[in-house]
C-alpha cells in the first residue's frame, strides 16, 4: 500500500510539472502589438471669424416740444387826428386823437403815450411835452384817445406817440435736441487657428 501511494504521488508531481512548463511556455510566446503613430502633417492658419455683438451707442434726435409764449394782442389805429384847438388852461391848444381797434379774441388794456414837440418862430425847439392814457378795449372794440396840450399862440408844434400793447398767453411748438442711448448689433472679428 504504500507502494501505490508513492505511485500516486509520483503522477501527480509529474503532472503537475508538465502543466506548469506548458503554461510558461504559452505566457512567454504571447505576442505584443504596438500602435504607430500616424505620420502626416497638418498645417495650421489663423483665420479672422466674424461674429455679432450688441453694443451701446449714442443718437441725437429732435423732439417737439409745447411752451407758452406771451404775443402782443392785435389791434389798428381806425383813426388818427391831430388840430389846432382851445387850450385846457389856456386859448391855444394842440390836440390829437387816436381811436384804436382791438382786433384781437382778448380783452386787453393799452397804454397811448402822446407828446409834442414845440417850437419858436425861428424853428428852435423850446421843449417837449408828454401825455399818457390807459384804457381797457375788449375784444373787437374801439377806443378813442383825446389829449389836449396847452402852446402859445407864437408856437409850431408836431406829435409824435407810442402805444404800449397789452400781451396775451399763447401755446406754441418748438424742437428741442435729445441725445438716446440706444443697442445696435455690429459684426466683430476674432483669430482662431485651424486647418488651412
């Protein structure tokens, strides 16, 4: 019995010995594969590339505007008059008539300044003398400005006068400038690099 023990033994070692040279073997003639780089050359360019952006910018644009402005109220002279007559305070006088229209849509108060200017025999200015009325002429009316001034007998005189006209409110247009911020899309260029 101890005979086939060592029998048995004896196989197993050597089976044991050739599975193992067998596997060396197998492990040693395994072969390897490399990978070869591919060899061709590319040539790189830069190339402009467009592309959009947004991008703020001024403008200068008129608007119209509303504002009140005061206009002198329309009127005429209907009737002017200027005679030798009896003084105020004395026997001579010179007097001047003026009647004025309001042809304007506003009532409005005038104010007639009238004066003369007198002179001797000889044609030299003695003076000046200066006469003012005021008087509210409502719309579409008239009025009539009577002013009397004293001279001597011995003097030339000649008128002159001024009429202050009353102003009214009046809308009126106009433009004004304005600058605006506005957005526009524009095109712009980067470099990239790439195939030629």
């Amino acid at each position: 019995m101890e005979k086939k023990a060592e029998i048995i033994i004896s196989i197993l070692i050597l089976a044991l010995a050739i599975s193992l040279t067998y596997n060396i073997r197998n492990f040693s003639s395994t072969p390897t594969t490399y990978a070869i780089a591919n060899t061709n050359t590319v040539t790189l360019c830069e190339k402009q590339v467009p592309y959009e952006v947004q991008e703020a910018y001024t403008e200068t644009e008129p608007y119209t505007y509303t504002y009140t402005e005061n206009v002198p109220i329309k009127y005429v002279i209907e009737k002017e008059n200027s005679v030798d007559c009896h003084g105020k305070y004395s026997t001579f006088g010179a007097c001047v008539d003026l009647t004025i229209k309001n042809t304007d849509d506003t009532d409005g108060i005038f104010e007639v300044a009238v004066y003369i200017d007198k002179y001797s025999k000889n044609d030299e200015l003695i003076g000046r003398e200066e006469k003012t009325q005021s008087q509210n002429i409502k719309a579409g009316d008239s009025y009539k400005f009577s002013f009397i001034f004293d001279i001597d007998v011995s003097e030339k005189w000649i008128y002159g006068y001024d009429i202050k006209t009353p102003s009214r409110p009046m809308e009126r247009q106009g433009i004004k400038f304005e600058d605006l911020e506005k957005i526009r899309t524009v095109t712009e260029y980067r470099t990239e690099t790439g195939p030629c």
